[in-house]
C-alpha cells in the first residue's frame, strides 16, 4: 500500500440549487519518495483532489487513505493533528502570514502541536533550511520585502519544517516567471531526493511534467493517465488489487 | 509569548489607522466614565469636608435639657468634661467652636425672610475669615457686638446694605417670643447653594436673643485634621465621655424607619425623660449620610454610560472584525492548513480584540488622569457656586483603583462578546473554504 490512496473517490459542490460534481470517481495511488506531478486544464479538479489529499476537504464518497488509514471518520481536531503531523502545504499565491518575517514564518509550525523541539536543535534545523532554500541574507525580512520566487522559497522551508513525509503544491509556479519556477521546481526536487520526502504538485502547464516520477493527468474531475516513469501499465501499489 | 497571541498582537499594527481609530472610541469612552467615576470619588469627601468648614466641625456635641413640661432646651451648660474629654481623646484636633443658633425672621423696611442665624465666637473661630470671604463690608466690624454677616442673596432679598439695621424676631430656647436687632457688617459671596443658609453674628448676642448665659451656647464642634479622622475620633471622645455625662447611645438606629442616623438619634430623644443636660454626639458623616447616595448615583450614571457608549463601540467592533476576517480569510485558510485548530483561530481573533480594548482602556484612564490633573489646577475661587463640591476652590478628583480596574474588566468582557461573533465564524470556516476565498 501506497503513502497516500483515494480510493472512488467522488467530490460534490453545492453551488446554489444545482451541484458540481468536481471530481466524479478517482482512485489512484502514490508510492512514498516519489515525486508527483497532478496535471489537467483549469476546472479539472486538480485543486480538489488536493485538496482532499491535505485533508483540509473531504470527499463526499470515498475513501483516502494517508499511510493505510482511512481518513474520513476522523474529526477536526484530528484532521487538523494529522495534517500538522504527516503534511507539508506550498501555496500557489506563497500564503506567507504577513506580521512574521522569514525566519518566523518558517518556524511558524513548530510552535503549534504538543511536539516541543529542543531550542538549538530547532535553530539549527531552520537555519539549514534557510539555506538550503538560498535566504540566509532575508531571514529577517518581512514577505512584503521578498520577490515571489523568495516568498515561493520561504514557503518550501516552511513546509518542510516539521519533516513532514508528504509536502503538497497547488500550481507552486502559478504566479512565477517560468525561469523562477522552473527553479522552484528543481528546489522541490533537490529536496525531494535528499529528504525523501514525496511532492506531489499539481500544474496545468503539460510541459513541467516531465520532471516527475508519477503523473497523474485530469480532465473533467476524472483521471486519464496514471504513470511512473518508464513504466507502461498504469501506476498501481502493491496490494492495491488485492483489496479491490 | 504565545504565538498566536503574538501574531494578534502584530495584526493590530497592520491597518494602523483602524486600529487607531477603534482604540481612541475605546479610550474615549473609558476617561469619560473614568473622569465621572473621579468626580464622584472625591465628591462625598469634598463636600464633607466643606460643610465640616460651615458647620465649623467633624465631630459635634449637643446638650439637650428636658423643662419642666417636657419640653426640650437645646443647651450646653457646663462644657468642662467636654473639653476634658475632647482633650483626653487623643483625637487630632485642630480647634474646637463653640456655637449656638436659631432659626428668625428678618425684617427690613417691610421685607421678611425666615433665616438659619448662627453665633459664634469669631475672636477664635478665625479659619471663618477664610472660608467665608467677604463681598462688602468687613469683618473687623464684627466687633460689634450685634453685627451680622449674611450671604449674597439673603441680603439682596431684603435689599439691604453695610451698616443698615434689620430687626429679627425669633423664640427662645423656652419658646419665648423675642425681638432683636443686628446690624450689617458684611456680605458674603453666596457659597454655593448651601452657603446660604448660614448667616453669622456674635455668639454672644445670639445667647442673650435666645435666653442662655453669655458663657453657655448649644454646640460643640470639633475640627479635626482631616475627614478620614472622624469616625475614630468621635468613637475616641465617646469612650471618654462615657460614664461620666449623661449620653444619648450613637448613632442608634431606629424602627420605624429613619432615613440617617441622625434623625433616629432625634426621635428616640423626644421619647425619653432625663434630669439636667444629657449629651449626644453625632459626626459629619451621620449628617450627611445621604451624600452617599449621591455618589451611588453618580457611579451608576458612569456605569450606564459606560454601557451604552460600549454598546456602541462594540457595533463598530463587530462590523470591524467582520471585516478583518474577510481580509485575512486567506492567512486564516493557510493557518488551519499547517495545524492550528478551530480554538486557535478564535482565541487570535479574541486576542486581537482584547489588546485593542486593553490599549484602549488603559489610554482612556491615562488621559482622564491627566485630564483630572489638568482640570484640578484651575482655581474656581472660594465664591464659586459650585463651592461645596470642590476642595479649596479646585475640582478635584479622587478614582478608586478598584473601579478602574473594574471598569477596564468590563470594558475587556464586552470587546470580547462584541468580537465572539466574528471569531466564531473564523474558526467554522472549513480550511478548504478559507484557501478558496482569498484573493
Ligand atoms: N467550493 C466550490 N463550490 C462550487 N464549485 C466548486 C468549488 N470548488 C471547485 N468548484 C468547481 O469544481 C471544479 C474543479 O475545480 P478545481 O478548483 O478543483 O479545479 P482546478 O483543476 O484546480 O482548476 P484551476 O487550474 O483553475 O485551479 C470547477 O468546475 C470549479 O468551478
Ligand atoms: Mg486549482
């Protein structure tokens, strides 16, 4: 079994008298480590199923699992631990909170949850982070102070602070120059293979994909291509059709 | 600090002009109540102390002589264990007055008016000269010895001037018919509205009106350092006198519903029969006991102002941080999103909302404060109308740290009932609706 599953999954909007159904029956799986592309045009339902996967939506059929369990009898304030325990989000529009300068927005995590990090150790760890994203000169800037490249970086950090084993973004390049995002991309790579840490982004844009391992293509809230890399069957985890 | 607490605390500074603008309503509202809560605080001393000045005392003794018929004789007769008691006392005494008074009708040139006429002995009670100041006239010329000192008003009433002669008609301390003359030697200025209604002659000249001995009078007053010194003293002065005077109880509280001590003293007094002159002592504070009722309503006025200024700062407050939600409805999504909870993003929002109200309050007692002290240094004069309520002329101003505190607790609770609405709807957003809606 995967890191993350859907399993029929089934997203339905009310939107005044009629519903959208966003996403109508998906099921796919993602491998742990693996770096995931969710592609398809505006509208598909590539934000909903992240959605759903971030746990900050729920399907309204279906099932996700995150690490084998199932996630849809879980409550708030459960759904809330288990997102700031296994998640890590990026924001298409950065989402940086304004009043915390770069060192304090990515510390920002640490301080919420039961688990108290030892004061250095967590010091050093956002320091490395902070380099590693390239801003050790901005740590004290406000995000109002930073280009949207640096603001997309402080957010990488951000969301990898707690080591969290699944790092979501929502069209990260959205609202980058397609050099800065292509530098974005390549960042969430880097990490992706030092940390071991598995991305899974969603983009409209068909050609950054192919710096993925997994793409997963939408259109109309349905899947139309499920691969990895190199492989020709459709992406499937171990046990997966057992179960099904 | 708490991190969320911290971030609230930092949103107050993002739209400095809002902030400013809720904060100044908050902290107007508070020296407004604050100032009237001041006020009423020194108000009860204040006037005590003045009519302590008029009635030329704290602490008062009066003798009460049963006749022959049961009538009542108001006279002191004999005051050595008075003085000796006073003396024994220990109590801070500044001077004692001797005073006795009637109640007479003035006439002059065809006009009446019916007047409170005390008599004192003004070679020693010279702190007379101070408060009463005078208008015409002079006070030298109370060495005559049926001179006469009468306010502003009494004196343009019956249209009279410095050296004129008026006739009074007047009872006896036996209820005697009797006739006297006064002449005028000053005017006062109209000390307020309870300044009139003491007029001044020689101690003397009021005994012989009323039928006592030149040497007896009717009250001992006993001026102390101060107001706060009245209850301890005139417990101190009891104890010593009694045993050895006969002595009405203090302050006895009577059944059929008395409003102040002091009348209860006075009824239980007619019932009662006794040989020679017996005592009661009463103080300032039992004869004015009403003024707290006074201060009572003027903290109720500044509560229910506070109240409804409030009511309408916290809509102002509400529509605010309706507001706010809607801007930081994306930071609040992207928050929920990385591990805070429901409470998290309402107690920010509360947070937020308390250190506005807080600075706000805080400021507000400040600038009454200073307000008051500004206020306070204006001199208003002893002729002021307004004269009993002031100390020497000044307004002044006394707040009880408690009622600050506990208007600022208020203040708090209601900031925080004004925001719960808001903050709740924050903290219902889904995390998915919040990243939605942003811009
Ligand atoms: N809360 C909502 N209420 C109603 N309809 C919604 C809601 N959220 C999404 N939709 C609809 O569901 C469909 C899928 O939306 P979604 O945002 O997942 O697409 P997307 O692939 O992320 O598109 P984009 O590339 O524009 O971000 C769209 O038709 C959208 O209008
Ligand atoms: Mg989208």
């Amino acid at each position: 079994m995967g890191i993350v599953e859907l399993e029929n999954v089934r997203k339905i909007y009310p939107l005044g008298k009629v519903q959208v159904e966003a996403v109508k029956g998906v099921s796919f799986c993602i491998e742990k480590g693996d770096f995931i592309s969710i592609a398809g045009p505006s509208g598909s339902g590539k934000t909903t199923i992240l959605n759903m996967v971030g746990l900050v939506d729920q399907p309204t059929e279906g099932e996700v699992f995150l690490d084998g369990k199932p996630t849809s009898k879980l409550n708030d304030a459960e759904l809330t631990r288990l997102r700031h325990e296994t998640l890590g989000f990026i924001f298409q529009s950065f989402n940086l909170i304004p009043v915390l300068n770069v060192w304090e927005n990515i510390e920002f995590p640490l301080l919420l949850g039961k688990t108290r990090v030892g004061k250095d150790e967590k010091k050093e760890w956002i320091d490395h982070l902070i380099e590693e994203v390239g801003l050790s000169e901005w740590r004290k800037h406000k995000p109002n102070e930073l280009s949207g490249g640096q603001r997309q970086r402080v957010a990488i950090a951000r969301a990898l602070v707690t080591r969290p084993q699944i790092v979501l973004a929502d069209e990260p390049t959205a609202n980058l120059d397609s050099a800065t995002g292509e530098q974005i991309l390549e960042l969430m790579k880097k990490i992706n293979r030092e940390l071991e840490t598995t991305f899974i982004f969603s983009t409209h844009d068909a050609r950054i994909v192919d710096i993925a391992d997994h793409i997963i293509r939408l259109r109309d809230g349905l899947v139309t291509e499920n691969r990895r890399r190199g492989e020709e069957a459709p992406a499937a985890c171990q046990g997966e059709s057992a179960r099904a | 600090m708490n991190t969320l607490a911290n971030i609230a605390l930092r949103n107050l500074t993002r739209q400095k002009k809002r902030t400013v603008l809720l904060g100044s309503a908050i902290a107007f509202g508070v020296m407004i109540v604050t100032l009237i809560n001041g006020f009423a605080g020194a108000f009860s001393a204040n006037v005590s102390e003045n009519f302590a000045d008029l009635m030329a005392g704290h602490v008062f003794i009066s003798g009460t002589e049963k006749g022959a018929d049961d009538e009542e004789l108001s006279v002191i007769r004999d005051d050595s264990a008075l003085t000796a008691a006073v003396e024994a006392s220990g109590a801070p005494v500044r001077y004692v007055t001797r005073r006795s008074s009637f109640s007479g009708t003035l006439i002059f040139e065809g006009k009446k008016l019916r007047t409170n006429i005390d008599g004192a002995d003004l070679s020693k009670e010279t702190f007379l000269r101070d408060r009463l100041l005078l208008k015409e006239g002079s006070w030298d010329s109370m060495s005559d010895e049926n001179a006469l000192i009468l306010s502003e008003k009494i004196a343009s009433r019956l249209n009279v001037g410095v050296g004129d002669l008026i006739l009074v008609q007047l009872e006896t301390v036996t209820g005697q018919a009797n006739v006297g003359e006064f002449r005028l030697a000053g005017v006062s200025y109209d000390a307020g509205i309870f300044g009139q209604m003491i007029s001044y002659a020689n101690l003397g000249y009021v005994n012989r009106l009323i039928g006592l001995a030149p040497d007896e009078y009717q009250t001992m007053g006993v001026m102390l350092d101060g107001l706060r010194h009245t209850e301890a003293a005139a417990d101190a002065i009891y104890g010593r006198l009694y045993g050895g005077v006969q002595l009405f109880e203090r302050g006895a509280k009577d059944e059929d519903g008395a409003v102040t001590p002091f009348q209860a003293l006075m009824r239980q007094q007619k019932k009662e029969s006794w040989q020679g002159v017996k005592y009661r002592l009463f103080t300032i504070n039992e004869v004015l006991s009403q003024i707290e009722q006074i201060v009572a309503a003027l903290d109720t006025t500044a509560g229910v102002i506070l109240v409804v200024l409030f009511v309408i700062i916290m809509v102002g407050i509400t529509n605010t941080f309706s507001m706010v939600m809607f801007e930081r409805i994306g930071e609040i999504g992207t928050m929920r999103a990385l591990g805070v909870r429901r409470g998290g993003v309402r107690s920010m929002f509360l947070y937020e909302a308390l250190f506005l109200a807080l600075g706000g309050a805080v400021a507000g007692i400040a600038l009454a404060l200073v307000a008051m002290g500004v206020i306070s240094l204006f001199d208003f004069g002893m002729d002021s109308p307004a004269f009993i309520i002031m100390k020497n002329g000044h307004l002044s101003f006394f707040l009880p740290p408690l009622r600050a505190v506990g208007n600022v607790l208020i203040i708090a609770a209601l900031t925080l009932v004004a925001v719960a609405s808001p903050a709740g709807k924050a903290a219902k957003l889904t995390p998915a609706e919040a990243l939605r809606t942003q811009k």
